[in-house]
C-alpha cells in the first residue's frame, strides 16, 4: 500500500500559496461531528492537528469508522462532484485544528488558473484512490474474520 498523499504538501509551492490565501483557520472540539452522510457538501479543510474519523452509518444505531485522519490529511472531497452532499460522516476523535476551505472560491480560482485546478484534481484523485483502496482492505479484513468464526 502506498503512502497517502497530503493535499498541501503535494501542492507546488506558488500554487499552494494561492490556494492558501481561501483558507481559514477553525478548530473543532473531541466528539464533534463536523458533517453528517447526505449533507450539503460545500467545503473542506486540511487537517493540521488531531485526527477525525470518517464513519459510514450501518444501522439506524450503528455506525462504523472506514477511515482515520490526521495532520496533513484532506477531509472532504463531495464538494467536488454532484450531487454536493457527503457520502460519510466524520467526527473530531481528539482536539482538532484545520484550515477550512470554502468549494465555491476554490473552484473559481481553479478556473482562472487552470494549471492549479488540474494539479488540485490530480492531487485530490490519488488521495481518493488511496482511500478506496484502504477502505476495500478493511472491509476484506472484517469480512474474512467473520467468515472465519
């Protein structure tokens, strides 16, 4: 498994600049839930202390984390496509500071710089890729140990 990409990081530096002057600082308290799945997507952040955990809603009492984010770590990618809304939830499991990122300002800035929007894609496309693949190896892995009781 590959190492997962971190957003600003893996940003050329002018361009990492440019995209930094949209972010805002905000801070998220242990156990709040910052979205919930079938909500309006319309922002994300980059995590820059504490981590959250993206969780997937199984029963109406049940919900399972899919994914654990930390420093550095995109969260939040629905902004991005129709239909806007989030296909998880995620809640702070410690203190958490990130930069938030609001989609519409972003977006623009990707279409009047169209070299920072494709590298933004790219960027945010292998962080998906990433992800799915680290999802579909936990879910072999309850999978298989339920199979094995």
């Amino acid at each position: 498994m590959t190492k997962a990409t971190k957003l600003l990081t893996a940003l050329p530096p002018p361009q990492r600049g440019r995209l930094m002057e949209l972010a805002h600082e905000v801070s998220f308290p242990e156990d709040t839930r910052i979205f919930e799945a079938g909500g309006r997507a319309d922002r994300f952040w980059v995590i820059r202390s504490g981590s959250v955990s993206l969780t997937q809603q199984v029963t109406s009492i049940q919900r399972v984390t899919v994914a654990s984010l930390g420093a550095g770590d995109l969260l939040g990618w629905s902004w991005l496509f129709p239909p806007y809304e989030w296909d998880f939830g995620a809640e702070a499991f410690s203190p958490v500071r990130a930069y938030e990122f609001h989609a519409q300002p972003v977006l623009r800035l990707c279409e009047e710089e169209p070299a920072l929007g494709l590298t933004l894609m790219r960027i945010v496309a292998e962080i998906l890729a990433h992800r799915l693949e680290t999802t579909r190896n936990k879910l072999m892995e309850q999978y298989s140990m339920r199979r094995s009781r």
